[in-house]
C-alpha cells in the first residue's frame, strides 16, 4: 500500500513532536529564586491571627540599618516596633501612658537576601495573585507575586498572616520619625533576646 503524502506529513510531525518532548524533559527545571528586598521600601500590611487583626505601617530601611513597624490593633492601642541593625528594639506607645520596653536581641534587622536558602514549593494563587512559594527553616511561608515579584502574603509558623496591602519601593520615613522616645532610655524594664 502506498501512503499519501499527507499521512507522511503527519507521521514525521508527530515523531518530531515526540523528539522534542523527550529533549525538553530531559533538561533539568530551574526553579524561581525569591527576589531580595529592595534596600528601603514602605508597605502597608493587615496582619490576621485567628481572628485578632492589626495593620502594620512598615518601613524597612537596610541602609540606615532599621527598620520600623506601627502597629493598629483593631480598636486597640498604637504601638511601635523601632528595630536597629545592632539588635536593639524598642517597644513603646506615644500616648499618655508612655511605655516603652527595649530588648536586646543576638541579631539585628532582616538582610535585604534574607530568603536565600529558602526551599521552594511551587505555585499557588493568593488573593488573586499567582505566587511563588517558599519556606523559610519551618518558621515562614513566604508567597512573591510571579509577575512582579513583590510579596503578597507570608505566614509565620503560629498561624499569624501578613496579607501585603501596599508596597512602595525606594519609600523612606523622615528621619527624626526614626527616634524612640526619651522615657524608653530612663526606663529600666529592659530583656535580652
């Protein structure tokens, strides 16, 4: 029997098709590297821990070496987290109450390549995003947007959530914001880390 020029046509594009098919498979897959922070950038996060809800004003500036959170709790208290990158951090409220703890911790803030190391686990949609997933030594799920690679949730390893509002690289506080109040350097409640 004879075949027709078409089913030859159709039989070498199909081996073809297979042979690159097995020679895509073969090579290894390379997989996504979560992007590191931007030196100094401003978000806005509304963090959720069974139903307890804040939202935290961030500014991270490794330059300086701070970092800043200013907390809401929901119907609750303003609180400040000032961080520096000797491992001092100040807890403290600027209302009539003026309290204020400093602790001292081994390490300061985060590095901007704090996730190098993280092990990847694949794809997932987050809030409408389709995110990258790592985790970081059992303690956080961080989730980058693909297209964009800012991040857009992470979760820490007690369930607490940090559901990224606003990211604004390059964002800085002015610098006199960056100053703990005079009471937390009277005070003497002070702990190690």
């Amino acid at each position: 029997m004879v075949s027709t020029p078409f089913h030859s046509i159709i039989f070498l594009f199909l081996v073809f098709y297979a042979g690159v098919k097995i020679s895509v498979a073969d090579e290894p897959e390379t997989q996504p590297v979560p992007a590191s922070w931007p030196e100094q950038f401003h978000a806005l996060m509304l963090m959720n821990k069974s139903g307890s809800i804040e939202i935290v004003d961030l500014w991270y500036d490794w330059i300086n070496g701070r970092n800043f959170n200013i907390i809401q709790k929901q119907l609750g208290k303003l609180t400040y987290d000032l961080e520096w990158n000797n491992g001092t951090s100040f807890y403290y409220t600027l209302d009539a109450s003026k309290t204020c703890r400093t602790v001292h911790f081994e390490v300061g803030i985060l590095r901007p390549n704090w996730l190098d190391g993280a092990n990847y686990l694949g794809q997932r949609n987050v809030s409408g995003f389709l995110c990258n997933v790592w985790e970081k030594v059992d303690f956080l799920w961080y989730y980058e947007d693909v297209v964009t690679k800012r991040p857009v949730q992470w979760i820490f390893y007690t369930g607490r959530e940090a559901h990224v509002m606003t990211f604004e690289v390059g964002v800085v506080l002015e610098d006199e914001k960056w100053q703990a109040p005079v009471y937390c350097f009277h005070d003497k409640k002070k702990s190690s880390e």
